[in-house]
C-alpha cells in the first residue's frame, strides 16, 4: 500500500518538481504536492494546507531558502525541510544544516534523498503513525471532504494537541471561521462555546474527550458564539480517533445548530406551561382519568376542593387518595379502589362517567357523604368528557364542589316552606276574620230582628190574651141572651116568636154556631203560633249571642245545640229526623258564639251529605253529648253519603269543598277546627265510611 505523503515544493522548476515525484512514486509514496515559488506563495500555502514536508531549492532568484527556515520555525508544527541543490560543497550544505533544515541534498540524487525521506518520516512526530494514515486519509479520498462538507451538521478535526486540522462548511458558517484561518487554531478558540444563562465558557470539549478517553457530549444550553458574537443553541458529539500504532491522535467533533428547535422547544415548554397553568387555575377540579379509573392528571383545585396538599405524581392514585370515603373503615383501599360499595356514589359517578362514551353534564353526586380534611360535608357536581389521549380512552372529569349552592337551596327552600306557612296563615286568618266580620253582621242583624219582633209580639200576646179574655166575656153574654130568647117563647107571644124566629134565621145565616165553636179552636192555636214565634226569636238571639261574639264566658252546649237546632230546622225539616241524646253535662267557659258557629257548620254539612246521597226516606241526624271527668263531647252523626278515604286528610284545609261553586267555600271545616283545636284546646275528630255516613265528635276541656 502507498504511503500517502503532502510535500511542498519551493522550486523554481516545475520539471524538477517532476522528477523527484516520480521517483517517490516509485519508492512507494503517493504524493500530494504544490509547487510555488515565492516568499508569499510559501505562506499563503503554509497558511491553508497541512503538509508534511518541503523540499526547497537552495535559491530561486532573491529568494533563499533561509527564509523559508525562518517562516517555518515560526510555525507551530515545525514542518522538516530538504534543500535539493545543485551547489555541491561542504559550506552550502553545513550553513543549511545550520540553519535548521533536516537535510542537504545534491539534484538528481536521489538515492540520498530516498534514505531522507525516509529517516525524515520516521522521525517526525507530524507525520507519524496513524495521524498521518488520517491525512493520507483525507488527502487521498477527496470525495469523502466533499461529503463532509455538503452535509447538514458541522465537522471539526482537531491534531492531539486539540489544533484545528478540518472545519467543513457548514462548521465555517456557524464559526464564521473560514478554513484557512481555522487550520492549526486550537479548537476552543474556533467552536466557542458558552453557558446561554450563566455566560461562562463550556467545558472544553477536546479536554474532556481527552481525559475520558471516549465520546462526550455538550449539556443543555450551550450556545456557539460566532466570530461576529451570533450565537448559536448546538448539540455536539465529540469523539476521540483513536489510531492502531499512536493511540490518540485527535478528535472529531460533530455539531447540529438547534436553534429552531430549541426556539420550538421552548415554545412547546411555554405552551405546556400556559396550558398547566390554565388546568390548576381552572375554578373547578379537573382529572384525568385512564380506562381502569385511574387518575392520570390532576389539577390544583381538585385538592384545594378536598383540603389536600396535591400529591407530588398523582398517577396511578385512586379518587380514594383524595376524597375520603366515609366508608374506608369496612374496605381496606377506601374509595375509588372498592368497586362494590355500593354506597359511594362519587366512586359510581365516576365509574359511569370512565365507561361511557359520551358526554355526562350535571350529574350530582347525592346521598353520599365525602369528607375533606376538616370532616366536612361535600356535594360534589360531576361533568365528563371523553377524551382520546395517546390512542387510548381516557376520560376527562370535571368535579365542582356545590356544596356552597346546595346549602343556599336548601336555605332557599327553608324560607320558602316558612314563606308559604305563613301564606297559609295569613290565609287562614283572612278567611276568619271575614267569617267573624260575616257572622258578627249575621248575629247581629238576626239579634236586631229578633228584639224588633219580640216588641210587636209582646204587645200582640197580650192583646191576643186580652181578645181571649174579652171573647169569654162575649161567649157568657150570648148564653145569658140566648137564655133570655128561650124563656120569651115560652110566653107565647106571636109578636116575640117571629122576632126570635127572625134572630135565629140571622143566627143560622150567619153560622154562628160554627163561629163560637171555631173561635175557641182560632184561639187556641194562634196561642201556640205565638208561643213558637216567641221560641224561635228567643233561639235566635241566644243562638246568635252577639254580646259574646269574642268573649268566654259560661256556656251550655246542651242549650247551644238546641238553640242551633232552631236556626237550621227550615234546612234540615225537609230531609232528615233529628234524634237529640242530650245528657247532663257541666257547664263550660267558652266562646258561645264561636261553638254554636262550628254546631251550625257540622249540622248543615250532615244535612248536605244526607242531600247529595240522593235517597227518598228521610235521613238521620243523631245528636249526642256526654261526658267524664275532664271533657264534655259531642257527636254529630249522619247517615249521609260519607267521606271518601283520599280526602279523610284534606277536609280541614281551608277551600277544601267536594262541593259546586257557590254552595260550598270549603272554609266552614277549617275555622270549625281552628275554634274547637285553637281556641279552646280541644279535639276535633271525624270518622267515616263512604256510602254509610260520618260522625264528627267535637272535645272541649272542662277547665274548672
Ligand atoms: N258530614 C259530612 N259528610 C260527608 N262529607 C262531609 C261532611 N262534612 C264535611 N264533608 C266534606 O268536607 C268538605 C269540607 O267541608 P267544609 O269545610 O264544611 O266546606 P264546604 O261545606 O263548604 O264544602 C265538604 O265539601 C265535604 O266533602
Ligand atoms: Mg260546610
């Protein structure tokens, strides 16, 4: 195999140049050459190329090949140099030696110059070994430069020492070094490289490779500052060239500009962070929920709803882990891992919501109660979504706690019953007090008609009794006449016998035997229509005690009964018996006018009862009272058409009426049960069968 060889000429003759090139090629070298032939061709090619050797004339014109020595020697890598002259001398050849060249060689001898070559390659560290394989490498195989330089990463060679030996293009772009100025500097002074936030120098990537004896890496945040102080976000990947005979000869160094990603990188990281930051100030709890109800991701408010510090992985936790489950004493796991309590709504809720495929909006969790750290009770409001996250179902679930709103409900609700009790009242004491302000005007009108009869009556008894009283007068009269008319006839007189025969034609004519018989009967029963005239007005101004309508006072019910019976008897004569069973009961302090009014309600409803069952006989009302120690009752019965069972409860509310519109209000029941339960501390109660009759039975204490 050739051993690939640079060699600069400085030569004044291109033939020459030849000639020793193919003598070298025959010894085996394959070369690489440029010839040139000025002080300023010597260093623009010293400046851009590496080479391994020169080989000078001793003079071309001016300019000597001393001063070539002295460029070389300022030179980091001291390059070997051969003068092929043809001044044979001892002098030429010791000045050359002198003054630092490797050897001093006669033209055309090129034997000698073989063994130099030779001896010189051996010799020099440059060129030895593998380094020099890599060169020949290079040099020989210029396609494989072409291909480092059209590919998109930079390339950096560096010598052992860490000098720049090869940047291709794109590591010249991103440097802003060009290759020339490049070559021979060490590579930390080219590939600058900064920490982007602290702004000191990375680690030297030559050094490290050096000391670890292996490939390294650049940390995140490195920026390459261009010769122009452009920087650069680069990823690198340093390696060490490791040759079979030298061991370390260097190292490559590959490098990617990452700005656009990293600048999308970013993005994607501030876009994370936006959107974390929009999850956790979400107002509501948010989780995120795999297919076995397992919490994948959980925002801040979800433990901030459950009094909890937020787990630092919340993966893989159970809805357990955050709510407490009342229920966690009788399941070892706690909520969320106990798929059969059955009492976990919350766990359910979510079950539902992992297993459906559909949009659940609103579903609260009831009946359930959750515990946050401070025992409290939560209602929690449950909304889910499907979701599609890595090819796999997960489930989105929105979790409000509305504990705040059920409690304002249930407030809401509070106040709204208290608002509609005291409707009901208000109701009920309108209604009352428009009965009252009814019967004080009825009681009263009936009082003031009752005392306007009872006058005319008092005169017209005692006028009837003296009418009475007069027509006895007249009866004794007429039979003392007609005495005196018989003991005439007997006179025989035929004058008298036709006077008295006229009398008593006028006599027959006028009836007046009927008349005398009849008036006895006339007066007798006008007597009794004013004695029941006389009842009925006392009755009704009993019944109606006007001077009593609010106050308590002593009071019969034996004679309330009565009295009521009086009022209503034109209702009830047509349709029903009354069969009174009045016992010896005490006398109560009451209001008179109030029980009398609830006596009147109960009746009249027997007697409609008895009306609407729609039979021909005449119905029975059966009134009772009675007595023990501490109440008297009574009980009114009627064998009317009853109560059906559904309304049993509802007969007391005001405006509750099976009745048609104008003849029942529905009221009369509730103020009789507001006067007998309210008012005076008792009970009324009522018992029926539908289609047989009812009886309501009136309770009043004694109170002595
Ligand atoms: N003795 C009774 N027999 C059958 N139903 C009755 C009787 N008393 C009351 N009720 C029922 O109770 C309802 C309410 O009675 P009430 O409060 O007096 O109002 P109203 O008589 O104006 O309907 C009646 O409409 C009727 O359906
Ligand atoms: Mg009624």
């Amino acid at each position: 195999m050739n051993k690939s060889i640079r060699v600069l000429f400085i030569s004044g003759s291109g033939e020459d140049v030849e000639n020793i090139q193919s003598e070298m090629w025959n010894w085996g070298f394959s070369v690489v050459s440029e010839r040139v032939s000025t002080y300023e061709e010597l260093r623009t090619e010293l400046k851009t190329r590496v080479w391994d050797l020169i080989i000078s004339d001793y003079a071309i014109g001016q300019f000597y090949f001393t001063e070539a020595i002295s460029l070389i020697s300022g030179m980091d890598n001291k390059l070997p140099l051969i003068v092929v002259s043809d001044y044979k001398g001892e002098e030429c050849m010791l000045e050359a030696i002198e003054k630092g060249c490797s050897d001093y060689i006669l033209k055309n001898d090129f034997k000698r110059l073989r063994l130099s070559i030779n001896r010189i390659l051996k010799e020099s560290a440059v060129c030895s070994g593998h380094e020099k394989m890599m060169m020949e490498c290079f040099e020989d195989n210029k396609r494989l430069l072409d291909t480092l330089d059209s590919i998109g990463d930079g390339v950096i060679i560096t010598d052992k020492k860490g000098n720049i030996i090869m940047l291709n293009k794109v590591s010249q772009a991103c440097t802003g070094w060009m290759q020339q100025e490049a070559l021979g500097k060490p590579l930390s002074s080219v590939f600058r490289i900064i920490d982007k936030t602290s702004r000191l120098p990375a680690e030297n990537l030559q050094d490290k490779v050096l000391m670890q004896g292996k490939a390294t890496g650049l940390k995140s945040n490195t920026v390459l500052v261009s010769k122009d102080c452009t920087e650069r976000y680069v990823s690198a990947n340093c390696a060490p060239i490791i040759t079979e005979y030298n061991g370390f000869a260097g190292a490559i160094l590959i490098f990617r500009d990452i700005t656009r990603i990293k600048r999308i990188e970013d993005e994607i990281i501030n876009e994370q962070r936006n959107l974390t930051a929009m999850f956790d100030a979400a107002p509501v709890g948010m989780l995120l929920f795999d297919q076995n109800a397992a919490i994948r991701k959980a925002n801040s408010t979800i433990y901030y709803i459950a009094g909890k510090e937020p787990f630092k992985q919340s993966d893989n936790k159970r809805i357990g882990d955050i709510f407490k489950c009342p229920n966690r004493n009788n399941c070892a796991e706690g909520c969320g891992y106990c798929r059969e309590c059955v009492s976990c709504g919350l766990n359910i809720a979510l079950q539902k919501a992992c297993s459906s495929d559909k949009i659940i909006i609103n579903s609260d969790v009831q009946h359930t109660v959750f515990m946050n750290e401070d025992n409290m009770k939560l209602w929690l409001r449950i909304n889910s979504v499907p979701i599609i996250i890595d090819t796999e179902q997960h489930t989105l679930v929105i979790i409000d706690d509305i504990t705040g709103l059920k409690q304002l409900q249930e407030e809401l609700k509070g106040s709204n019953e208290e608002l509609q009790n005291a409707l009901i009242e208000l109701q009920r004491t309108q209604n009352h007090l428009i009965q009252q302000e009814k019967l004080a005007g009825i009681g009263q009108l009936a009082a003031g008609v009752a005392h306007e009869i009872n006058n005319p009556l008092g005169f017209v008894m005692s006028n009837f009794e003296t009418s009475k009283n007069y027509f006895e007068k007249y009866k004794r009269i007429l039979d003392a006449y007609r005495y005196l008319k018989d003991e005439l006839l007997n006179l025989g007189d035929k004058n008298i016998e036709i006077k008295i025969s006229d009398i008593n034609d006028l006599e027959r004519k006028e009836n007046m035997q009927f008349i005398t018989e009849d008036l006895e009967d006339l007066f007798k029963d006008s007597k009794e229509g004013l004695e029941r005239i006389g009842k009925i007005i006392t009755g009704l101004r009993l019944f109606s005690r006007v001077d009593q309508q609010n106050d308590i006072a002593e009071y019969d019910l034996n004679e309330g009964i009565q009295n009521t019976l009086i009022v209503v008897n034109n209702e009830i004569k047509y349709y029903a018996a009354v069969e009174e069973n009045l016992q010896n009961i005490p006398i109560i302090q009451a209001n008179g006018g109030q029980i009398n009014q609830v006596l009147l309600n109960l009746i009249v409803n027997a007697v409609h009862a008895i009306k609407s069952k729609g039979i021909e006989e005449m119905g029975l009302i059966k009134i009772s009272t009675s007595c023990d120690d501490k109440f008297i009752y009574c009980c009114i019965e009627d064998n009317g058409e009853g109560i059906a069972e559904d309304n049993l409860n509802k007969i007391f509310d005001p405006f509750f009426t099976t009745k048609s519109i104008g003849k029942g209000t529905g009221l009369g029941l509730s103020i009789s049960y507001d006067i007998i339960v309210n008012k005076h501390d008792g009970e009324l109660q009522v018992k029926s069968t539908q289609g047989v009759g009812s009886s309501f039975i009136i309770k009043i204490p004694i109170h002595e």
